[in-house]
C-alpha cells in the first residue's frame, strides 16, 4: 500500500536529486530517506529509482509515481483541511427531518443558534410525521429526526433501543372547542365529555390516538373531518364545526379565532425527542444540532 509519507519523499528525491538532499528539505536523516524508499519500492513491487556513482535518476516507473504523487497529496491535503474545518465546526452538513408542528415551534428557535454559533454549519430540513421520519434516519436519509411518540400507545412503545435518544419535552394534549361550546369556559374537561360532539381529527398517528383514548372512554367519536394540517383543524373548530384535541405544540404556532383550548383530564402526552444513529451523534455538527434543540426545548 502506498503511503502518502513516501510519496513526499519521493517527491523531494525527484527534485533534490539524492537522499541527503532530500533528507535536509524533509528535516530527516539520510538513512531515514533511503528506508523509506526501500519501503515504497517494496510496495509497488518494481524499483523506483537508479543509483548512479555521482548522480540518482528516476525509473519510467519513478517518473509515472511522481506525476500522480502531486495531485494524490493535493487531493488528501484538501481532503485533511475539509474534516478539519467539519471537526472545528467551520463547515458541515446536517439533514434535519420534523414533525409540522416541531418544525414551527422547535426548529426555528434552534437553527437561528446553531447559525449564530456556527455559521458554516449548513442544515436542510423536510418534512416527515412518525413513524417515516425515524425510518429515513434508519436508512440513511437523514442525520437527526424530531419526532414523537405516544406514553401508553397501543401495541406498545416505539422501540428506539438502536438510536442516540435525546429528550426534548412532554406535550401534553388539550381539547380544542368552540367559542359557543359549553365547556368552553371550563377549567378542565374529561373526553368523555365530549362524546356526543362532532370531531375533527389531526394527522394519522394523533387520529389513531384519539380514537384509541375515546375507546377508553367508552365511546367511538364521530370523525366529520381529518386533516394532516394543524391552522385548518383550529379553523374548522373555530367555525363551529366540531371538537378536536390537539397537542399543545401544535397551537403554539396558530391564533385560534373562535375557538378556546381546555385542559384534558386525565392528562395525555406525548414524548418529543430528536433522535440520531450513534456513529451520527459523534459528528460535531450533529452533536450541536442536538444540543440546540434540547436548548430550544428548554426555552
């Protein structure tokens, strides 16, 4: 194998013309020059270099190395500056996937400080709900996902044994109702008590859940519409036209008009977190990605 230490020596032989004038530009010995040549003409397997009385010429072979031996160690200098500057920070790339609502409230808040604190860090952010947003990580697709689960869901938790797991918070889901509703003004309101109104129902996962706490509750609600997008549930209930239970997060980003958000009891939440594989979490631009959103979760 051909080492890049032996191509500078190469290098300098080439353009010195001898080991020991080689060795006084490298800052080595001349023995220390020789051994290394020995080495590298071991590892192409055919001599690089002719030996004369009073002067040493390269072999075609020895000219063929040294035209390449430029652009190799060109390309690994470069190549040493990028993932250094990726190491320190001064550059990198982070893929980013969330949930809309995390995207609204979460994200923003730590893009802005990554950006401030590290401005070469670049981030790109798409869009994914649970559980497509932690299967893109598994593949491949991204580095971090913002995502969420369920406390209690059936068919048990989300397993995420095999990934870098960092809490952020527990949103706790509230009851959306109209202005006009009689529970409108209420402190608290049990879901059951809900039961004989029309629903309006959020994303796949928050619908499943709903139904799934409604059944508990003893009753099937009666879903008039479903929508992935959070402002349209908060419009179709501000217009009077059902109930729904968001999570918090979710109407932290939209003005409900006409509607009032009440306590749900017994509580129900869901655990967000940003989650990354474990060779990710080593990646400095990875690590302040996490950090950031922790800080943003914080706040």
């Amino acid at each position: 194998m051909i080492e890049a230490r032996h191509l500078r020596v190469l290098r300098a032989v080439a353009a010195t013309g001898s080991f020991s004038a080689a060795g006084r530009e490298l800052g080595c010995t001349q023995p220390a020059v020789s051994q290394q040549m020995k080495a590298l003409e071991a590892s192409v397997g055919t001599p690089l270099l002719v030996r004369g009385q009073r002067d040493m010429r390269l072999t075609q072979a020895g000219e063929a190395l040294v035209r390449h031996a430029a652009g190799i160690l060109a390309g690994l200098t470069a190549a040493e500056e990028e993932v250094a500057a990726i190491a320190g920070l001064r550059a990198g790339r982070v893929r980013l996937v969330s949930f809309p609502s995390g995207s609204s409230t979460l994200v923003p808040a730590a893009l802005a400080a990554l950006r401030a604190a590290h401005p070469g860090t670049r981030v790109s952010l798409t869009e994914a709900e649970p559980p497509a947003s932690v299967e893109l990580l598994r593949e491949g697709d991204c580095d971090v996902a913002l995502t969420f689960r369920y406390e209690g869901a059936a068919g048990g938790v989300e397993e995420w044994d095999d990934l870098v797991v960092r809490p952020l918070l527990g949103d706790r889901l509230v009851a959306l109702v109209p202005d006009r509703h009689p529970l409108a003004r209420a402190e608290s309101v049990a879901i059951g008590e809900l039961a004989d109104d029309p629903w309006i129902a959020g994303c796949p996962r928050c619908r499943g859940q709903l139904v799934e706490v409604c059944r508990a509750a003893g009753f099937t609600p009666r879903i008039d519409f479903a929508t992935d997008d959070y402002p349209a549930v908060v419009g179709l209930v501000g217009a009077g036209l059902g109930v729904a239970v968001l999570p918090q997060l979710a109407i932290e980003s939209v003005r409900p008009r006409g509607a009032r958000t009440v306590r749900l009891e017994p509580a129900v939440r869901r655990e967000i977190v940003a989650l990354t594989l474990p060779d990710l979490a080593q990646v400095p631009a990875v690590t302040a990605t996490l950090d950031e959103l922790v800080r943003a979760a914080g706040r």
